[in-house]
C-alpha cells in the first residue's frame, strides 16, 4: 500500500471538543426526550446498538462519549420530543 505523506497524523481523538460542540448544538435546537442520555450512552458499545448512521466499530475499550457526530445527531432529532402532540 502506497504511503501518503501529506495527509494529518494525530493519536487523539476523531472529532474530539468540537463534535461535542456540534452535539450540544443540536440538542439545544430539538430538546430530545430525556431518555436520549441513556440511548447515546449505549451506542457502538458492547451490550448496545450499532449507530444507524455509519460503520463506527464497537471498541473493546470504550468510552462515555465514544460515538459518532453524525450517529449521536441523527439519535437526537429521531428522538426529539413532539411539542404540538403534547398541546
């Protein structure tokens, strides 16, 4: 396989503070259920789901906010809270 130099190498984490940011975005705009915690909580993880928005492995040695962006987003607004059902 064919080595590129020129592409970024870290050891840190894919999306890091900034996809956290964009969660926390998203979750101010749509006000999911409250179950929504428990929900992201067992995603990609062992005894869990598997994210319906990509192929992020399940790791053997996770952690709490180990998930995908993209994942973690589209749970928020599948979960969203209904406000004109509960008028």
């Amino acid at each position: 396989m064919t080595e590129i130099d020129d592409l970024p190498k870290t050891s840190g984490p894919a999306g890091g503070w900034g996809s956290m940011r964009g969660i926390a975005n998203v979750f101010g705009e749509t006000w999911p259920s409250p179950s929504v915690v428990a929900t992201l909580e067992r995603m990609n993880k062992p005894g869990g789901y598997m994210c319906v928005s990509c192929a992020w492995p399940k790791p053997a040695n996770y952690h709490p906010f180990e998930f995908c962006e993209n994942g973690a987003k589209a749970t928020l607004w599948e979960m969203k809270v209904d406000t004109k059902e509960q008028s």
